[in-house]
C-alpha cells in the first residue's frame, strides 16, 4: 500500500470529522521548489508531500500543520522560496551575539549551491524542513532539522517516513532509508555550518 493510500485512513483516525481542504490537481501543478538555497534551479514537488497537500491542505501532526510553511512560502507565481538559516540565527538564541556582525555578511555558509530548505511546519523545538539535496529513487528528499548549537541533521528519510513516525510509530524499512539518505547527502551536510569570514568567528568565539 503506497503513502498516498495509507494517509486518509491514518490520518482518519487520529482526527475522525476534522474538515479537510484538498488541493486541486491544477493548484498542484503551480508549486515548485528551488533547488538551491539561492532559488536557483528547479526540483519536482515529492509525491509524498503532494500526497499530503492532496488529501488535506492543513494536515496537521501534533496539532501543527505540516505543509502550511511550504504554502506560506510561495511567491505568487507558485515558486517556493528557499528559507535561509541566517534568518534562524538572527531570531534565535544566538541572536545577541551576532547583533555585532553587519547584516550584509552571511552567518552561515553562503555557498548560493547548498540545498534549498523548503519549511515545514513541527510541533518539536527545531525546526524542520524539506532538504533539496540528494532525492532517492522515488525522488523523496530527506528532512532536517537544525537546532540552537547550530547543527543540522537529517532527520526522516522524507515526508512520508516522517508521517508515518508521527501516526503510527515507523515504518517498515523506515532506519535504512534513513542511512541512506544521509550517506547520499553527507557531503552537503558536512558544508551546513558557520561562515568563515573573520567577523562572524569572532563572534562566535566569543559566544563559545
């Protein structure tokens, strides 16, 4: 039974008479994802999280929705813009510590060529996204997280393992899917951390 098959009766289940508001086949076709983290480049939406916006546009899991970020990203011509993990460390508990570092000089590594990170929505205290690295052979893109040290991982093999874990534990299969996708993308993961220019060491030193 394919994701796409299993969503409707799982999610039934944990939410039984919640209104749905399905997307259509032609909105569907509007979405599209950047490639790369400076918007560049195309990437085909995953057809687990088409799955998802199919069956229910505010499909939540732990009572946040998960693919409402994605929709509130998109520009008016459908693109999804990239989310940038300097906007995260500008707000976040690394925020008066770098106040010192100029705004025009990027806090993290600011390769235009690193992954796009399509946000989604979590009720856990990292936030998530879509990772548009390496996809599998089904075209699912892992998930990450990046948390307050600042690290990034990979986190679910893709949307639909992710679901799965929230509803029903896991999946079959679902710890070699996750090693895989972290060994087709450890490179670009490795590449996930602070700039290197001067300014933006010192303040992290003198956090550190």
């Amino acid at each position: 039974m394919t994701f796409a098959e299993q969503l409707p009766m799982l999610a039934a289940d944990k939410d039984p008479g919640r209104p749905r508001q399905p997307m259509t086949e032609p909105e569907l076709a509007r979405i599209r994802l950047p490639r790369r983290r400076d918007d560049e480049g195309e990437a085909e939406l995953p057809a687990s999280v088409a799955a998802v916006l199919r069956y229910d546009q505010g499909f939540e899991l732990g009572g946040v929705s998960l693919v409402g970020p994605l929709l509130e990203a998109r520009g008016g011509d459908g693109r999804v813009r990239s989310a940038t993990v300097d906007a995260l460390l500008r707000r976040g508990t690394w925020r008066d510590a770098l106040a010192s570092v100029p705004e025009d000089v990027p806090l993290w590594n600011p390769d235009p060529a690193l992954p796009a990170l399509v946000p989604l929505g979590t009720a856990g205290p990292s936030p998530l996204f879509l990772y548009i690295g390496e996809p599998d052979e089904d075209g699912e893109y892992p998930l990450v997280r990046i948390d307050d040290q600042p690290e990034m991982w990979i986190s679910d093999a893709s949307v639909a393992h992710h679901v799965l874990e929230q509803l029903t534990g896991g999946a079959p299969g679902a710890a070699a899917a996750l090693r895989r996708a972290k060994e087709r993308n450890e490179d670009r993961i490795r590449a996930e951390w602070w700039n290197d220019h001067p300014v933006v060491r010192a303040a992290v030193n003198r956090r550190t």
